[in-house]
C-alpha cells in the first residue's frame, strides 16, 4: 500500500515540478533546428550554391543528401514526439497505477482481515 501512495506522490511530483530538460536537452533541441534548417536548405536548393541541373551526378547527390537531410530531422523529431508524449502521460500514469495498487492492497487487507 505504501508503494501505491508512494506512485501517486510521485506522479503528482512529475506534473508539478518536473523541468523541461530532463527529457529534452538544448543541445536535442539545438540539433533539431540545425536538422530543420538543413532539410529547408535542400528542399530549396540552397545547399550548394551552384546550380548543377543539367549535371546527373550532382543531381543524384543533391538527392541523397535531401533523403539525409530528411531522416535525420524525422529521426530527432520522432525523439521530440516522444518526448512530448512521455512528459504528457508519465505523471498521470503514475498516479493511475497508485491508485490501483492502493486499491488492491487494501482489497485485499479487507479480505485477509475478514477472512482470517
């Protein structure tokens, strides 16, 4: 029963005082621009300077290096996302297991104690 209060309070602890940087860093954060502006770079052709349209070998490395450019900003924004995520849910589930094995264990101190 005491392991359930002690979920609850750490739940509760987590919605109220727990900081954005422990699960995501500046440096996550600083990464993830640097992906976006990557990614907008060569989406718009900025990445090179030069316009290389009528040369293939350029044209099939300004693709792979778009596809790069691309997984590594959806790889750090998936990261982001589940951040998010966790940040959002962790406490309220904490709370939500406390709460049930408080329940249960005084279910079943009920049912040792009229039992017996």
């Amino acid at each position: 029963m005491i392991v359930g209060l002690a979920l609850i309070v750490a739940g509760v602890a987590w919605q109220t005082v727990q900081p954005q940087s422990v699960l995501w860093s500046d440096e996550q954060a600083a990464a993830l621009a640097e992906a976006a502006a990557a990614l907008h770079a060569e989406e718009h052709g900025h990445s090179g300077g030069h316009d290389h349209a009528g040369d293939p070998h350029q044209s099939a490395a300004d693709e792979l290096g778009a596809t790069a450019a691309q997984a590594r900003f959806d790889e750090l924004n998936n990261q982001l996302k589940s951040a998010r995520q966790l940040r959002d849910t962790l406490g309220l589930r904490l709370i939500q297991y406390g709460f049930g094995l408080t329940a249960l264990c005084g279910l079943g101190y009920l049912a040792v104690r009229h039992g017996g």
